[in-house]
C-alpha cells in the first residue's frame, strides 16, 4: 500500500542488530518499532484431529497479508478455505473440518512473535457464518466433490468462499478475492458482506465481474488482491492462466490477466502479465505501488532448502500497467476478446502477444526470496505481500494449518524439510537497497 493510505509509516529507517528501526514523522506520531528478521505466530490453537490422529491447526492465516492503517505493529492475516485433501474418488476433497469459516486474524507484531488479538469471521449478508466449501454449479463451481473427515458428502454451498486476497480500505472495511468464482467481496469492519461480485450476476448489489473470469483454472482464480493509493480502484490478478477455452488449449501458456474494478462505478479493465515460465504456481498476491505500478509474488511451489527438491523460483517483481494493451471485451463475452480467433492465454508467451499486437505490463526484478532470506526461506507457499513505507516489504506464508496432503485419502503433519519443525505462519520483513517510491 502506498504511504498515502498508510498512516504512520511515513519517515526514516535505520539498521539495527536486531531488524529496523521505523520512526514516524507524520502527524500520528507513531512509537519506534524494531522489525526481526521474521515474526512467527507460535502456538496455534487446535482446530481438529483427523481419523489417522494427525492434529490440524488454526494457522492458514498467511494466505493474505495487509497492515493496519495506523498502527506499523498490527497486520491483518486471512486464511483460505480451511485444511483439504484429496478423496479416494476422481474429484473429491476431504475438508478437515467442514464447517470451518474463512477468517481474518488480527495479529500485533511483539519481539519476534505475532500474538493474535481479534478473529474476525467472515458472514454472508444475512450474518450467517461462511465456509470454504465448493459453490453450485453456474455459482463458482470448480467440479470439486466435498467430503467431511467420516467420507460423507458434502451439499455445494453458493456462499462458499476460498479466500485468498485482501484489502483494508481506509474506511476499516474489507475487500477479498477467492480462487471458486472468482468472487470479490466486501465486508464491513466485522466481516459481514456488504457486496458479493462475480462473473455470474449471482452476487448482492447486482454487479458483475466480466465472464472470462469464470474460465479460470479450478483453484487457480483471482489469488492477488489489492488497493490503488487513492482508494478508488481495485486490482486483482488471476493465479495462472485461464482454461480459456480449455486446458488442453492453454497448455504452454503464460499469460495471466490483471483485473482492474472501479469502486464507484464498478468499470473493469484487464490487462496481460507474463509469468516467468509455465511451470511455475503463478503469482500469489499483490501489493500496490502507485496508482499503475504494483508489485507481484511469483512462485513455485516447493519448499526452500528442501535437499530433495529444492524451491527455485520465489521473487517479488515490480509491473506497470502504464502503457499495456486493455484486453477487454466490449461484448462481454465467455471467452473474452479474441485476437485472430484466438483466446489471450492461447497467445501463450511474449511473441504470441506481439504478433497479435497486444503490449503485455512491463516487469522488472525486485527481490528474490531464496537467494535474499538468509539462512533459508524454508516454506513452499509465500502467499502475502506488504509495502511498508518506500523499501521495506513484509511477505507471509499459508502454513496449510500445519497439515498436508498424505497421499492416502487423509492428512499428514506439514513438516518442513530444511527446519523439521511443523509450518508455521510467518511474516518476513525485507529492506530493499532501492525505494520503489
């Protein structure tokens, strides 16, 4: 977020033994604060314990990342749809506790601990509690079949929700995005929805999001979500590549769309980026810079310092909207605007992009997280990203409430390779050599 909307954060720092030293100039005046090197939340309470013993933790809160608006010691975590594994049936989802509420954790930053202060559970419009569960059919539905810890099924729930982007609007309300519709959603300061918007017209406030976007790839929606400094326009970024029209068709392909949403009129614009390489998990979040710059959280999906397969690939990168091609479709259509008969993702790279005269956002390195985190950064899912001030960035990691897939319809405890300790959320501060702003 930019400096602007983030009160308190404003002014000098300094490096000391321990982290850095922010000092606040602006009018709030706010304390000096020593950032560590990281700050884990210990101790999470336990959520469930799955037939095979293996205890499930109230951690996932890493999947987003926002600061409080004037307080440099608070950040606000949001968890995903809660702990999943895979069924013994094609398709189906073993949710460890299938009422669980997609949730934001309000956590204060003490020593190099973040001790949790409020959970706030997300609701519908009604005030009823959310769950992470699956969407109907033509709401969001990814083919996912729902099981809970016995192997009973699971009904679709249309307010469902895998949360996966956040924003903290000056006015203390929120703005998240998920990986089903995808959705975006607001909720006021105790998490009630205020409006539900998604491609299918099935949301509150009668506002959509263009059609393409429900071509996207199942788990793989609208990942990145965040502000412009004058609080008027979101941006949000689609994980991978959109099934647009279909697998099979986009194999190969690296193009990911930016989605711009004016708050008061509800416009949208989109935008080409280029992942890095095919392989890769796409980008994980957002973080803006100004009003057409913004930063990115590109990566694989393996651990860090992991001797057996080491992660390769986990970077912050800057891009710029300024001068990109909008790849709206006028018509609104399913597949989006077509050039020469062909999807954007079927443009696939850079010279897919240019033959058909599209100008991808520009991009440049900013910070690499396996060589510029020392001694290791030991996680496979970083997640969330901050700017803080001109040059300092927090990133945390989706701990997976502390539980993985075991490969045999069931869970396993998530073990770090390079620590042997269990996943915890963590937040990472990092000093860039170069201010941004």
């Amino acid at each position: 977020m930019n400096k602007s909307s983030l009160p308190g954060y404003l002014g000098f720092v300094s490096v000391l033994a321990g982290g850095l030293l922010v000092t606040a100039c602006n009018d709030h005046l706010l304390p000096s604060i020593s950032y560590p090197v990281f700050a884990e939340a210990s101790n999470p309470k336990v959520l469930a314990t799955s037939p095979n013993g293996t205890i499930i933790y109230n951690g996932g809160f890493g999947s987003a990342l926002a600061p409080a608006l004037n307080d440099p010691e608070v950040f606000y975590l949001l968890t995903d749809r809660g702990p999943n594994a895979a069924g013994s049936t094609a398709n189906s989802i073993i949710f460890g506790k299938a009422d669980f509420t997609p949730q934001i954790g309000k956590f204060r930053l003490v020593g190099n601990q973040l001790v949790l202060e409020e959970t706030i559970l997300l609701k519908n419009a009604s005030g009823q509690l959310l769950t992470g569960l699956p969407n109907p059919i033509g709401q969001g539905n990814t083919g996912e079949i729902a099981l809970d810890l016995t192997g009973k099924t699971i009904a679709p729930n249309a307010d469902g929700l895998d949360s996966e982007g956040l924003v903290l609007a000056a006015d203390g309300t929120f703005w998240v995005s998920d990986e089903y519709g995808p959705h975006i959603v607001h909720f006021d300061a105790s998490g009630k929805t205020i409006e539900r918007i998604n491609p299918f017209g099935s949301g509150t406030g009668g506002r959509t999001l263009p059609k393409v976007l429900a071509r996207r790839r199942p788990n793989r929606g609208m990942e990145g979500l965040t502000i412009t400094p004058d609080g008027k326009t979101l941006v949000g970024l689609m994980q991978s590549p959109m099934y647009n029209p279909s697998s099979a068709a986009v194999s190969g392909s690296t193009v990911l769309r930016v989605v711009t949403f004016d708050i008061a009129t509800g416009v949208t614009k989109q935008y080409a980026y280029l992942m890095e390489n095919a392989s890769l998990t796409g980008c994980s979040e957002l973080a803006a810079i100004t009003s057409t710059t913004f930063l990115a959280l590109e990566r694989d999906g393996d651990y860090g310092g992991n001797p057996a397969k080491p992660a390769t690939f986990k970077r912050v990168y800057k891009f710029d909207l300024a001068g990109a091609t909008d790849i709206s479709d006028p018509a609104n259509s399913e597949a989006g605007r077509l050039y020469n008969g062909q999807t954007v993702e079927q443009l696939k790279d850079k010279a897919g992009l240019q033959a058909a005269g599209v100008v991808p956002v520009t991009k440049t390195l900013v910070f690499d997280l396996l060589t510029g985190i020392s001694p290791v950064y030991p996680h496979d899912k970083a997640e969330g990203i901050a700017l803080l001030g001109a040059n300092r960035l927090a990133i945390s990691n989706d701990d997976d409430f502390g539980v993985v897939d075991n490969g045999q319809n069931g869970f396993t405890t998530k073990i770090l390779p390079a620590t042997g300790k269990v996943d915890l959320n963590r937040i990472y501060f990092v000093t860039l050599p170069t201010p941004l702003k």
